[in-house]
C-alpha cells in the first residue's frame, strides 16, 4: 500500500519511504516496517547515509536517525531544491 509515496531511498537491508506524511523504514528482506514520524508531506528529496535519512521539506535540510527518528534542521536555504544526492 505505498499509494502516494513521494520519495524513497536505500541504505543496507533497508528502504526509507515517505508514504502520505510519514517516514517508515522497511526491511527489503522481510518487509517489515516501522515508523520513524510524521511531517514529511512537503519533502521532495530524501536520501540516506551513516544511520541517518536526510530530508529537503517546508525549504529546509533535515537530518533525521534511522535509530529513534529524531532530527534536527541543518540549514533553511533550500528553496526550490528538487534533487539530493550522497555519494
């Protein structure tokens, strides 16, 4: 049921989807998954790295843990960023 997903990206054993307003992690293995919070709506980007998902929503970067979901504003200047990459 990932009807509406917005964006989604690979780190390891694990998928992090944004579906409607919410992160979740999924395992691409069993399938299980697991919310990491809401307030996603307004991200177009999201790519992981290091334990870690980075999110462009609402013109800013967030970095958000994979481990408990916490996160916290990098910068506010991303306006009309349409792609984020880590290589």
């Amino acid at each position: 049921t990932y009807a509406g997903t917005t964006a989604a990206t690979g780190s390891g054993d694990y998928l992090y989807v944004i579906q409607g307003d919410v992160l979740y992690s999924v395992n691409a293995y069993s399938g299980d998954y697991a919310s990491l919070g809401g307030g996603y709506s307004e991200s177009t980007e999201i790519a992981a790295y290091g334990g870690y998902v980075y999110c462009v929503w609402e013109g800013s970067l967030w970095k958000t843990s994979t481990a408990d979901g916490s996160y916290e504003q990098l910068d506010s200047t991303w306006d009309g960023t349409t792609a984020l990459c880590i290589l």
